[in-house]
C-alpha cells in the first residue's frame, strides 16, 4: 500500500503526498498523488491508473474521506495519469476533472463526459479550492502537447507533472531530494526523452523562475524544496531535450 | 464465483457471441447465391415452359426462403452485435468491480459508502447479466427459426429434383440445378447447428 505524508499544513490548507507503494507490481511505474484540502474541497493531482487506484484509495482514506475528494486535476491525458477517473467517478459521480481542453474528448475513453470533465484553456486559469484558489499553470509540450502544472500560491507549492520526475531505483525512495546532483542522474534520461521541445522548455523555465515556489512536487520521483528548485530549474534550462538529442543518439 | 472467473466466463461468451457473427457471415453468402440461383432456375424454367411449371413455383419458394433466411440472419447478426456491446460493458464492469473489492480489501478500516457503491454496482452488474441471458434465448429461438427453415430448404430442394425429371428436353439442365440447391441447401444446415450448440454451451 501507497503511504500518504502530509507535506505542508496551515490551518485548514493541507498538501498531503502519496507515494511509494511497495506492492505495486513492477511493471508499473510508480506515482506520486497530491492530496489538496482546503476549507472542506479536496483536490486530488494526477490520481493515476487504474490498476493503482486501490492502493492510492486506500492511502487516502488514512488522512481522509476519500469520497470527500470533489475535484481531480490531470496535468495531461496518459494513462498513468487519469485512466482511473472512471473508478473515482464510481465513487462520486459529481466528481470534477480539470484538464487542457485539448483531452476533454480523449479522455472520456477512460470515464466521464463533458459534465465531470472541466476544461482548462491554454492560456490557464484559477481554479477555486476553500476559500483560496490555485492556479493552471501552462506546461504545454512538457511533455504533452495540452500540460499544465498546478500552483498554490498561499502554499507556495508547484504540482510540475512530469517535469521534475526521476525515474528511482528501488533503493533510492525519499520523498525528498536530499542530494541534488546525485538524485538529478534518474532524472536526465527522462527529461532528455520525454520533453520534446526546448522552445516550451525555456519559456516553462522563465515563468517558474519568477513564481515563488517552496516546493516543486513532481509526478514521479521526489519532491524539490528550497535551493533545489531554482537548481533544478536551471539544470532544466541547460539541459538539450527533444528531437536534437535523440538524432545524435541514432547517429553515435 | 470470483471476479476472475466471472471475467473468464463473459470472455468465453464475447468469443462465443463474435464467432457467431462469423458464422452468420458465412450463412448470409450462401444465402444470397441460393437468391442467384433461384432467380436463374426461375428464368430457365420460363425458357422450359410446361414441363418445368413445378420447378418454377419450387425456385420460386427457394428464393422467398433465402430472402427470409438472410432477413432471420440479419436479425441474428443484430442481437449479436447488442451482445457484444452488452457483454463488453459487462467486462469493464467487472473490472472495475474487481478494483473496487481490491480496495476495500486494502482500507484499513471499513467503509460503508464503498460497500454501499460495490452493492449497488453489483445489483447493475447482475442485471446486465440477465440481458445477456435474454439475448442468447432469442438468439437461440432465431437459429431454431432458421434451422426450420432450412429443414423446409431441405424438402423443397428434394422436390425441385423430382421435378427436374419431368423436363424433357430441359430434363438435364434443371436437374443440375437442383442438385446445386441441393448441396447449398446442406451447407447451410452444419453451419446452423454449429451456431446453435455454439449457443448453447455458453
């Protein structure tokens, strides 16, 4: 079973993570869900597949009512990402996925129509949580080509999809990134490969630079906090991605 | 029976249910060269005249026969099809059903709003069930239907051979003929028993 850990807590505003299920079968990869709460609305990023929606329930339920969840964000339309909104849906029919238009049509595939499904528009939009409200930040081409991020400016924390993740091996599961340039090695590979578009690459590190952000929270491998970010985010800008680097990889 | 099992045996009927639109298939074609041939033996019996004045109105009835057997056909192939949607439903279902017993399985405490949902889902689940049992009993009153009609096929096909014997001249020509019913007539016949232990056994 997945562990849920509470990240962040200020009165009734919480982040709590799920992550590292041991049980899962290796097959497939691992996840991190980010539980939202706020004033009673929770939000959940990311709820992942179906094949983990047991183990991610489950975790839930220890920190709280997993029928209470009212709202599930999808950073972008893959499997691993949301082919569970069906089974949630079970659980509560009137519950609200926010996703890039874009997949408003794709996704229905796994569950839905165009009641539960809300769709965000590329430029972005404030979603409302409580008494607060976060905000969708564009992310397209990282890797999807309709991507958002989700920040809580009051948290000062940035739910970075794919951006950010590391592909850990098994003995390597912090929740934390403890030590930068040892835990960047799991995560080149997949940035160098999943993020197709140094042009969104760059404009994606320029606006993250200038948000205040405390953590960056990404869909796979261990959360950034503090200096980390901004090295992270300038590690991001340097590094070649995309179509270039697979070209020279065929060649060599 | 367990979620797996249950997924097994609606799997075995989707295959039974798909295989059962192929076999339509297959009776359909030979239904619709029995309408060609019909349609020739009604013209060579015209050619004939008198002496083939029987084989005409039996070439006749062979032809209204496979207009029927290929209508019954398309009405097998319909329910087929509500089948199959019925039946993949009932597998995402299942599905779904099996995710949910695992995470109530997996919470460390019970939850009556998920028990609630795994009733309520399995009350669905059952009556989905009950439509498929309902499709596969008019599939199989439809092959029984068609089997009929094909014993009639039989019958019919024997007399265009008597009568073929009175053609004189035209003697050898409608007793080619009707040995071609003859043989389409049999064809058809296997392939309806095959649909219908196919039926039976899910």
């Amino acid at each position: 079973m997945k562990s849920a850990t509470t990240i962040y807590q200020e009165g009734n505003h919480r982040w709590v993570v799920i992550a590292r299920d041991a049980a899962k079968p290796g097959y497939v990869i691992d996840t991190n869900e980010y539980l939202i709460s706020r004033d009673g609305d929770n939000l959940l990023t990311d709820p992942g597949g179906s094949e983990i929606f047991p183990a991610v329930f489950a975790a839930l339920s220890t920190v709280v009512d997993p029928m209470s969840i009212n709202r599930l964000f999808a950073s972008h339309q893959d499997p691993d990402i949301i082919s569970s909104l069906g089974l949630w849906l079970d659980c509560n029919p009137k519950i609200r996925c926010h996703v890039s238009r874009l997949w408003d049509s794709f996704i229905p595939h796994f569950g839905g129509d165009d009641q539960s499904l809300q769709s965000i528009p590329d430029e972005g939009q404030h979603i409302p949580l409580g008494q607060g409200q976060l905000e969708a930040v564009p992310a397209h081409y990282l890797h999807s080509s309709g991507n958002f991020h989700l920040y809580d400016p009051d948290a000062r924390i940035l739910f970075s999809g794919d951006v950010g993740a590391a592909l850990l091996p098994p003995d390597e599961g912090e929740l934390f990134v403890r030590d930068f340039d040892q835990h960047i090695r799991h995560a080149e590979g997949f940035h160098r490969r999943w993020m197709g578009s140094t042009e969104a690459k760059l404009d994606w590190c320029e606006r993250a630079s200038r948000l205040k952000i405390d953590m960056m929270c990404p869909q796979h491998g261990a959360i950034f906090q503090g200096e980390d970010v901004m090295r992270f985010i300038n590690w991001f800008a340097e590094l070649p991605v995309g179509l270039s680097t697979f070209r020279h990889r065929r060649l060599a | 029976m367990s979620t797996q099992a249950l997924q097994h045996s609606s799997s075995q009927q989707l295959a039974s249910f798909v295989r059962l639109n192929e076999g339509i298939k297959g009776v359909v074609l030979i239904a619709f060269q029995i309408n060609i041939m019909a349609l020739n033996a009604i013209l060579l019996s015209h050619r004939a005249g008198e002496v083939a004045l029987g084989f005409g109105v039996i070439s006749k009835e062979l032809r209204t026969l496979s207009v029927e057997l290929t209508g019954l056909m398309q009405e097998l192939s319909s329910d087929a099809y509500q089948a199959v949607n019925l039946i993949s439903d009932l597998l995402r279902r299942e599905r779904r059903q099996h995710l949910l017993q695992a995470t109530r399985q997996q919470l460390p405490q019970p939850l009556p709003a998920l028990d609630a949902i795994l009733a309520e889902r399995l009350q669905v689940f059952q009556a989905r069930g009950q439509q498929v049992r309902e499709v596969r009993l008019r599939l199989l009153d439809r092959l029984e239907e068609a089997r009929k009609l094909c014993q009639f096929g039989t019958a019919i096909s024997r007399s265009a051979k008597i009568e073929a014997a009175y053609g004189r001249e035209y003697g050898r020509a409608l007793a080619e003929v009707s040995q071609d019913f003859d043989q389409k007539i049999q064809t058809i016949l296997p392939s309806i028993e095959t649909l219908c232990a196919g039926m039976q056994r899910i």
